[in-house]
C-alpha cells in the first residue's frame, strides 16, 4: 500500500480546531499512517529532512495558518528547511479521528511539543491541532 501526504495543516503552534463526524477508516491504512507519521516525528527530530520529503508527494500542498499555500514538495522543503535551521523539532503527532472514503483518508489530531532553537534561547512551545489528507492506494 502507498499513501501519499496531500495536505498537511503545518503545526507552528499557530493553529486551533478539531474536526467533527468521525468514520472508521480501513485498519490497514490507519495503522500504516499511523507509523508513518510517527515517522514523520523522528525525522523531524533527528533533522532529517530528505527522508522528511520521502513522505510527501510531489503534488503535496501545505496549509499553515496565516501563510500563503506551499505546492509541491519543494516549497515545502523550503520551509522545513527553514524551521530545521532554526530548530530542533520535539514535536509529537497523536492522531484522533480518522475517516475513510474509498482512497481518501483523513487524520485529524493534535500535536505537542516544542521547537528548541538552534542557537540557544527559550524553546517554542507546540499545542495545535493537525488535519491530514491522504490519498491511498495498493501496490503504487
């Protein structure tokens, strides 16, 4: 199976929100996702960020809160990359609803943490909410 990220709302302790209706998605999906976002976590915190984009399409877009859309993989490299020179991510995703609708699957949840500076100084502290959209598909 291969899920890719088509939507990723960015955590930078600037957003807020959950969403509601909740389905079961496929269990096979959902636990796949699952790791793969906690994945997403460790590479982050390693500061990894070529296996970062491994998770993400090509045609990924990236809504933040306040800026404007990131398409494609390489504008969201971009971004991280500026985050992860700056800092170190310690965030952590939990995933709470997930709704399936045939290769559509949804994750919602919240994600915790801080972002530590590079440089020194007070960390950011992380305590937003995530909404995930992936489309899904066996043997691509």
């Amino acid at each position: 199976m291969k899920c890719d990220l088509l939507g990723r709302t960015l955590v930078a302790a600037l957003l807020g929100s959950c969403l509601a209706g909740v389905l079961s998605a496929a269990e096979g999906d959902e636990a796949f996702l699952r790791r793969r976002l906690a994945q997403f976590d460790r590479e982050a915190g390693s500061g990894n960020l070529d296996a970062m984009m491994e998770l993400f399409s090509d045609d990924a877009v990236v809504l933040g809160a306040g800026q404007a859309p990131l398409a494609g993989k390489e504008s969201i490299r971009a971004w991280w990359k500026g985050i992860l020179d700056q800092f170190k991510s310690q965030e952590v995703h939990e995933v709470g609803a997930v709704t399936s609708i045939g290769e559509t699957v949804v994750l919602q949840g919240s994600a915790r943490g801080t972002f530590v500076p590079n440089a020194g100084g007070s960390a950011v502290q992380i305590d937003s909410w995530f909404l995930h959209v992936y489309r899904c598909s066996a043997g691509r």
